[in-house]
C-alpha cells in the first residue's frame, strides 16, 4: 500500500536527510521546511520526505525540539499489524534472553528507540504490563498497543496498566488518565532473580521499579559477602536486598523518601523477614555521607536519579556527580568497593567517568576500576540512536 493518500506530508530542508539515511530516528524541528501551522494534528502519522521529494519514511508528528519520531524508514503504513509485528520483535527478543521464567518475571519489553518504537516503554512484572507513552503518537496507539498485549505468546500479560500522566509533554494537553486498560491486577509481587519485590506501578516512580539495574544487583550480590553495605538512593531497596542474599554483614539503605523507606522495608522483610542485618534511614544522601565515620562501610552504591534532565543541566549534573562520589570514595574502608552509576542521559560515559576521576583525585585515595556497566540486553541501544545509551555505572576498588 502507499501511504502518499494516507498521511500529511513533511519537506525536509537541504541536506537535512543525512542522520535519517544513517536511520537516526528523530527529526529535530529546525529540520523541516516549514513547522506545520496546526494543519497536522499532534500526535498524527506524518511521511518525512527529503527536499528533493524523495521518501525517508513515516513517524509520528509532534511540537517540539523533536517534530517527528521515526517509526519506519520506508512507505509502511502504520497500522495494528505494524504495532503487532513489532511487538511480537520485541517479545521474541526478550523470550530469546530468558528473563520470562520462574524465579524472573519482571522485565523491560518495550524500550522505546531501541525497539523501534520511539516514546513507548512497556514494563513486565508476572501477569502485569505497564504501559508508559512519552509521545502523543504513542499515547494514541495505546488501546491497540494494550489490546496486543495479552496475545503474545507465552508471555502470561493479562493486566495492562498505563501510565503516561507525568511522561507526556504537558502542552500536548491530552489529559492522559493513570488507568488499566485491560484487566486489573490483585498481585503486585514481581519475581527478579528469585527475589520478590512489591512493585507500585500505582503510586511508585516511574513504571514503579528500575528493572535496569538487575544485572548490577546480581554482580553486587557476589562481591556483598561479610562486607557492611550501604545502599544510597535506595529506592525500593533492590541493592539491599541483594546484598542481604550474598551474604553481607549488615545493609543499610539511605532514602530521602519516607515513602521509598517503607517500600524498601517491606521487599527487605518479604525475602528476610526479622534479619536483624537491615536497617533504613530517610535522609538526604550527602547530609548521611557526611556523619559517616570513615571506614564504616566496606561497600558503598551510589544510584542517584538523573542529576541533569536536560543539556542546560550538564554542569551542575557533573558538580554533583564529583561531589558525591567524592564523599562515597572518602568514606569507604580501606579495600572498600563503590557502586557508582549515572542514569542521566545528557552524561556521557565519559563526562561521568571523569567527575568520577576528579573526586577520587580530590580525595588522594588509590582508586582502580573493576568493572564498567551498563544497563542490561532488555534495554537494547539501536545502534543507530547512541542517545538510548544512558545508564553507566563504575565499579570502584578503594584502597
Ligand atoms: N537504586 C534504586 C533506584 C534509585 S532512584 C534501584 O535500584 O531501584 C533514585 C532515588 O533517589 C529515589 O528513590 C529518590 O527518592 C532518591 N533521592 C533523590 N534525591 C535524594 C537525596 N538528595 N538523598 C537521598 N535520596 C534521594
């Protein structure tokens, strides 16, 4: 089929094509030709055609420094065999993996660019999806995106929740409502790597866990043994946990969020009910770090949210990044480990690991690094989208 009939069309300026034939899939709107003057619904399925008339491809339209997401690079018509197909990739994907077993059912299906499927990120855990869209093109899609869902096969989806209040852009006005689609769910446990965890995908940030960090959790797991943990930005205590698995000596979670402490003492006592090793404090991270004796823990995690959201935000993101990693280095035991990510996607991996270098200088420890990570394969980077790169993390070995 042609979709020249079927969808409005966008003019690229000169040479504007280059990044789209390397298939990078934004189209920034200094880009186009002319900014359509309300004649293109936001959200709406757009061609994007060189200034020559040539075809790129077809996305979704949107107002804003990105105009339109690339869904395909070809004349496709986007329609509910399209979300299916690609759905059905994403899953085959994530099945190929193994991260749909027994003792693992909470996974990443759906990241967005990575899964060719920009501004959509669909969460598993057990029996429940949710569903988050960052784009109006997505937010539309969602009945047939939600409808998909329970037909994969083997994948056991039969609640769909969507969640999208908080990621949709607000001038967008589409009064997006936090809501189940399909089905509703009376089990909020989620099973990662024969851990449980309650998952609040009502109330909780995000899709209500950070799945991203379970190969992390596990490395952390093995290097936990006899040490003294402390768990900063613990969040709903997926670190701790871990650590109180490997075997640590004590673990005590930090949070700012007396809402984020509750959640991380209820996961602690749903896998170690009455291990007195536990305790959680609701406090600031840098005001903690700075009444900590020195020495006291043997293995210290640094996971804070993204210090910059935007470009604008890089140098304060860095001056903060230093500034903890400097109080973590400082204060860790002599062969001593730190756990320190960014999540910021606006950081580079070498920006971080430079504001990590300049704090431990600043410190005048003996610093090497043991491993350098990543976010895991359910958060695949489209080779042609490094941007989709943005959780790294640096383990540390402190002498
Ligand atoms: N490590 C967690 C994810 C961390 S999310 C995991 O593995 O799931 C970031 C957390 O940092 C949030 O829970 C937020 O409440 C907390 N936070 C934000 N600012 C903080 C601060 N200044 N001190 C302590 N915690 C903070």
């Amino acid at each position: 089929m042609n979709t020249y009939d079927k969808y409005p069309t966008l003019r690229l300026r000169r040479g504007k094509e280059e990044s789209l034939d390397r298939f990078h899939p934004w189209v920034f709107s200094g880009a186009l030709a002319r900014m359509p003057q309300g004649e293109i619904e936001e959200g709406a399925v757009v061609r994007v055609e060189a200034a020559d008339g040539r075809l790129i491809g077809v996305g979704h339209f949107q107002i804003g420094s990105i105009a339109v997401r690339m869904l395909d690079f070809g004349d496709t018509v986007v329609d509910e065999a399209f979300y299916a197909h690609r759905l059905d990739d994403a899953w085959k994907m994530r099945r190929a993996l193994g991260l749909q077993r027994a003792d693992n059912d909470a996974f990443r299906l759906v990241h967005g660019e990575g899964d060719f499927l920009p501004g959509l990120v669909i969460d598993v855990y057990g029996s429940t999806a949710v569903v988050q869209a960052h784009s109006p093109g997505m937010h539309y899609a969602r009945h047939i995106i939600a409808g998909y869902l329970p037909a994969l096969d083997g994948a056991g989806i039969t609640n769909v929740y969507y969640k999208s209040e908080t990621t949709l852009p607000y001038k967008a006005r589409l009064d997006p409502v936090n809501d189940y689609l399909i089905g509703r769910a009376d089990d909020d446990v989620a099973i990662e790597n024969g851990l449980r965890f309650h998952v609040d995908w009502l109330r909780g940030q995000k899709t209500g866990f950070f799945v991203d960090q379970r190969d992390n959790r596990s490395l952390l797991e093995h290097l936990s043994h006899g040490r003294r943990v402390l768990n900063m930005f613990c969040y709903t205590g997926g670190f701790s946990v871990y650590a109180m698995r490997g075997g640590a000596e004590l673990v005590h979670s930090v949070d700012s969020s007396a809402k984020a402490i509750a959640l991380t003492e209820e996961n602690v006592r749903l896998n170690f009910p009455d291990d007195p090793r536990h305790a959680a404090f609701a406090e600031d991270a840098f005001k903690y770090l700075d009444h900590t004796d020195a020495g006291a823990y043997d293995l210290i995690v640094l996971d804070p949210p993204a210090f910059a959201k935007h470009r604008s935000a890089l140098r304060n993101a860095l001056q903060g990044y230093r500034r903890l990693n400097a109080a973590g280095i400082a204060k860790v035991a002599p062969g001593g480990l730190v756990f320190t990510f960014s999540c910021s996607q606006a950081v580079s991996r070498e920006q971080f690991r430079l504001a990590v270098f300049s704090a431990a200088a600043q410190t005048g420890r003996r610093v090497r690094i043991l491993h350098q990570l990543t976010q895991p394969a359910d958060h695949p980077v489209n080779i042609y989208h490094p941007e989709g790169e943005y959780l790294k993390g640096l383990v540390l070995y402190v002498e």
